[in-house]
C-alpha cells in the first residue's frame, strides 16, 4: 500500500505528466516522459496506464494524448466563470433591494459550494465564505438544485444520510422527498431552522441557455430580521434574480412564479 508520501509523489508525476501535453507538442510517448521528467520508465508507464483508464489521456500509437476527461473539467470551469461573470452585478442588486446576504451556490455531490458571496451591511449575519460547503439536504440552495435532478440522482443524495444542523432539518427521507418535490413545482425553496438555530434562507433555480439548472441564487438572515411578509417579498426578488442570471447566462423563456 502506498505510503503518503509516495502517494503524493504520484500525484506530482500524474500533474508533471499532465502539464507535458501543449499546443505545439500534443502526443507524448513513455520514453519521452521519463526522459523529460527524469522520472523511470516503469512509474511512467503506470501513471500513464492509470491516468488512460480514468479518461485522463488517450492512447493514439505508441503515444499518448490528452482525454476527454480534461474537456469535461474544462467545461465545469467555465461553466464557473461564466456564473461569476453573469451573477456579480445581479447578486449585488439583490443584496441592496433585500439587506441580506446573497449567494450563488452548485451542487457537488451531496454538497453545495458557495461560487459567489455579497455580503449584507448588518452587523449581526450568519457566518459564510467563497468556497464553503453545506449538507444539500439542509440549505435551500441544495433543495432548489436536488429538485431539478435526476429522480436518481436525487435519491442517491438522500440515501447518503440526513445530517441534523439545525432544530428543523430533515428526518424522515420520504417527507424529504416530498418537499423536493414541491419545490420544484413552485420555482423556489424556503428553509427555516434547517441549517441553524433561528436561520432563514430562501433560494431559486439559475438556468443556462439549454434550460439546465446549474446553480441556486439564495438569501439568508437571522428569523428576527425576516417576518412572513419579508420572506415573501425575498421571494419576490430571489426569483427575480434568478430569472436576470438565467437570461444573461442565454436562457430565453420567461418564468412565472405563483406564490
């Protein structure tokens, strides 16, 4: 078994390796590596082999190129910037017509990540930061984005466990479920006590210019700062967000909330 050091080791070699592949010079052979990298032909050939089977490279010959893997985590990033380059003037816009703390969340795996933060002026506000992750299950982001999944896929998120953050949040996966459901017929998730002890958080689906869900715009405060009508006028402006970032990331068709 690899120790963590040599695991680490080859990790550097895979990235080396990697990095080898240009514009100007895009096949690559294992003597070439190693003579390249100083590294031996046998630990090239198995970082090779290993970065061929996860579609890292690409056998052409006795050679190698880059796979279709690496286009693929291409793709995610710029999906990334783009919904940081779309989302900032929208999201601050938000967060001067409401007062309270806005994000622009993905989903990855059974987890949200935060892409985009604007914070609100009170000095009393709940703690998050760029690059944080929160339980999908226990976030409005994470319902809004787990509603407009794969039935499967969404399952799967539950079946990985219910973690309990706050007095509200989920225990029975069925009642979960329901929810998810709901949520995806009235355009927008609504969490109270979910996350946190006396937490509001209210989010909406962004789409991209196919239609696809690929992010929730959300807003969350303390429960003393946001009464019913003030949630429902954050709804009113979650969605209305959501539909500005959609239509500036290529989505065309006009969305209707009924609240």
């Amino acid at each position: 078994m690899a120790t963590g050091k040599s695991l680490l080791q080859s990790v550097q070699n895979g990235l080396s390796i990697i990095k080898l592949f240009t514009k100007d010079k895009p096949l690559w052979g294992i003597t070439e590596i190693s003579r390249e990298l100083n590294v031996p032909k046998s630990s090239v050939s198995r970082l090779v082999a290993d970065l061929t089977e996860e579609g890292y490279l690409e056998k052409s010959g006795k050679k190698y190129h880059l796979g279709l893997t690496l286009l693929y985590l291409a793709g995610v990033l710029t999906t990334h910037l783009e919904i940081h380059r779309e989302a900032a003037a929208p999201l601050n816009s938000l967060v001067n017509r409401i007062g309270e703390t806005a994000h622009i969340s993905v989903l990855e795996g059974d987890r949200i990540i935060y892409l985009l933060k604007t914070e609100c002026k009170h000095p009393v506000r709940l703690f998050s930061y760029i690059g944080k992750d929160n339980p999908a299950v226990c976030t409005s982001s994470g319902l809004v984005l787990l509603a407009h999944q794969p039935m499967e896929k969404t399952i799967e998120v539950i079946g990985k466990g219910l973690p309990q953050m706050g007095p509200n949040s989920f225990t029975n996966q069925e009642e979960l479920l329901q929810e998810i459901q709901y949520i995806k017929e009235k355009g927008f998730a609504i969490c109270i006590d979910v996350l946190h002890t006396d937490a509001v958080s209210i989010a909406a689906p962004v789409k991209d210019y196919t239609g696809k869900v690929i992010a929730a715009v959300s807003a969350a405060g303390p429960r003393q700062r946001i009464s019913e009508s003030k949630m429902m006028e954050i709804v009113l402006e979650i969605t209305k967000t959501a539909e500005t970032i959609s239509k500036r990331l290529g989505y065309l068709e006009s969305v209707f909330i009924d609240i």
